[in-house]
C-alpha cells in the first residue's frame, strides 16, 4: 500500500480517529507498521473491541473502492504529508488525517483573511441581519467565509457571500457527497457552482453525527483568521467553535447583543470574557489588514447575477477576451459586452490594456 492508501485506511476505519492514530504512529514509528499492527497490542492499547474492529476493518478495507467512490464524485482527498494539505490545520492537536473536498481549486492558505460567521440555527431576525450584513460586506472585500452549512446563522452566512461573488467555505459533520441537513443540498450545489468548496475529515458516504459536528468546529476554527460569533443559547456549538478559535490564537468576535434575549447568551458570555466586539464590518477588515481591498461589488441577483457568476468564475481561472468568454460560456457577445461593463463599474473585474478582462480578488 502506498502513503495515501495508508492514510485513506485509517481515515475510513472510523474507529482508528486523529487520536488513536497519533498512539499507534508513536508506538510503531511509521505508517505501514502502525496500519499493520498485532491485534494482542491493539487490545493492550485500545480494548477488545476496538481492537477487533480495526482487525475486521483491513481485511476488508480496498482503497481502489474509496478511489472510485471519489472519482465518480469529483472528490479530492488530501492526506497530512500531501503538499496541498492545508497547513492551517496542522495547528491543531488532532489534525485531520484525511480531509475530502469537493469544489474550489484551492483552499484558502493559512495567510488568507478567512472568516468564520457561526451561531444558532434559529436566529431571530436581528441575526440575520447581521450575519447578512458580515458576510455581504467582507465578502466584497475578498475575504472567504467559513461555515458549517447548518440551517441559520450558517446558512445566511454562506448565502450572502454567493449574492456577493464571495468565497465560502462550508466544514461538514459529513461526508462531502452528501452534505447535511438536507435542506441546504441546493446551498451546497451553489456553493460548489460557484467556485467555493464543500470539505470533511469524513470519507464519501458518512453520514451525520452527533460528535462529528463538534469535531467539525476545529477545522471551522483552523481554517479562519477569526470566527464572529451570531447569537447562540448558553449550549451553542459556536461557543465550542470559539473555545478552538482561542486555543489557536485564533481572534474571536462579537457584535453588540439585546440583553432581554436568551440567544444574547453566547456572545455576550464572549464579549464578557474578552472577545473583541465589532460595531461594524469594517472594525474586523481592519484587524485583517484589509481596509484598502478593492470591492468586488455590488449584491446581484437573478438572471443577470446568475451571468456575472459565471463570468467570475472563469476569469478567477485566468484572463479571456470578450471573444474568449463568448466560446467559453456560450452566451452571446453583445449582451455578455453589456454584463462586463456592469462588473467593470461594480468593481468586480477590470479590462487590461490587451482587452482581456481579469477578476478582482
């Protein structure tokens, strides 16, 4: 087996997790004799039936099997020694040993002015409103939004940084080729259409679990420069999603919460214990560093957002003529001349003196 496969085998085994496999790498010294190790010392180590279940896993376990289930799906698999891995979850005391991505060609790098937006999955309307306002105005200034696809404050988050040629990032609890709750599957498509990405420490098929959203809210936390925090009961995942943001060093923020709501009670328990409060989008551009970033527009909609989309995506790849867009998207000239004046003005291209148009980014 090779290095990749190595790694695949534990991350699908499911019962051999970040942390059991840090106990078997230091026990055996490497990859092949930690994967391979005597079922008498995996029950010294683990237990019986732990032991018994990895032991029943690799006689079992065929990586050509996960390859296809990842080629038919278009699912890129990283593993931590993979030069592509993100480097923004090594900080982490239990990285991923494998992460699963479906879209985007990149992941944001560790340098990237990520922002997590979390919070309650019922948010009243103030919330919304808040992280509409967050994610509209920071993904205009270029920097990716980091969620977890949940209904709510999540949900919002990611939706107004598509209505803004943003970036968005959704972490899931499982696997990438069947994202959850089924009620956002049409946010994700439109994620992964326009050009953001869907990952998971979960192989293809996972399903949901509890304890896989908990898990969830590290990588949330390592991929981002800081995580706002959008209303949440005393029990919100998104204090947990913050507890990792602290361990990183990672900055937390809050906005200013009405004290007569029971969703205050997160990020005012934030705000009380020294999180940064932000009045507004701006006051958290500035921290990043981004206040003189070019906009990359207005908020488009409908069929002609729809266009611009489209247009964007293809020139995040690289620049192209009028003509080239033509051919490439299949609409025609004069009214695609009519769209790129639009972006032009909107800021979210700009026209070389060679007439190729570029994306801002």
């Amino acid at each position: 087996m090779t290095v990749e496969e190595y790694y695949l085998g534990f991350s699908c085994s499911y019962c051999i997790g970040p942390r059991r496999f840090a106990v078997l790498l230091s026990r055996f010294g490497d990859l092949e004799s930690a994967y391979h190790a005597p079922v008498a010392e995996l029950r010294t180590l683990f237990g019986a039936r732990i032991a018994a279940h990895f032991e029943l896993f690799r006689r079992k376990f065929l990586p050509s099997e996960i390859r296809k289930r990842c080629d038919a799906a278009e699912i890129r698999s990283l593993h931590r020694e993979h030069p592509d891995y993100p480097s923004s979850l090594k900080h982490l005391s239990d990285p991923p040993l494998v992460v699963f991505i479906r879209g985007g060609e990149r992941i944001p790098a560790e340098k990237d002015p990520s922002i997590a937006i979390v919070g309650t999955r019922r948010p009243t309307s103030y919330g919304r409103s808040l992280a509409t306002d967050f994610s509209r105005e920071l993904s205009r200034q270029g920097v990716p939004i980091v969620s977890g696809l949940a209904y709510g404050i999540d949900a919002t988050a990611h939706t107004a940084a598509l209505e803004n040629s943003g970036v968005t990032i959704a972490v899931l609890g499982s696997g990438v080729d069947a994202p959850y709750p089924n009620g956002n599957i049409s946010l994700a498509n439109k994620i992964i259409e326009y050009g953001g990405i869907l990952i998971s420490e979960y192989p293809p098929g996972t399903p949901p679990r509890k304890f896989h959203f908990v898990q969830r809210n590290r990588i949330i936390a390592a991929l981002s420069r800081g995580v706002l925090v959008v209303e949440g009961t005393a029990s919100s995942g998104a204090l947990i999603t913050a507890e990792f943001a602290l361990q990183l060093g990672r900055e937390v923020y809050v906005a200013p919460m009405p004290l007569n709501s029971e969703l205050s009670v997160a990020p005012n328990s934030l705000a009380r214990n020294g999180a940064t409060v932000v009045y507004d989008p701006s006051d958290i551009l500035h921290d990043l560093g981004c206040v003189n970033i070019s906009s990359p527009g207005a908020k488009f909609t409908g069929k002609e957002g729809t266009e611009m989309y489209r247009l964007r995506k293809v020139l995040l790849r690289q620049p192209a003529t009028l003509t080239d867009l033509a051919a490439e998207t299949g609409l025609p000239v004069s009214g695609l001349a009519v769209v790129l004046t639009e972006m032009e003005l909107s800021g979210v291209v700009i026209r070389g003196s060679d007439g190729a148009y570029r994306a801002v980014t």
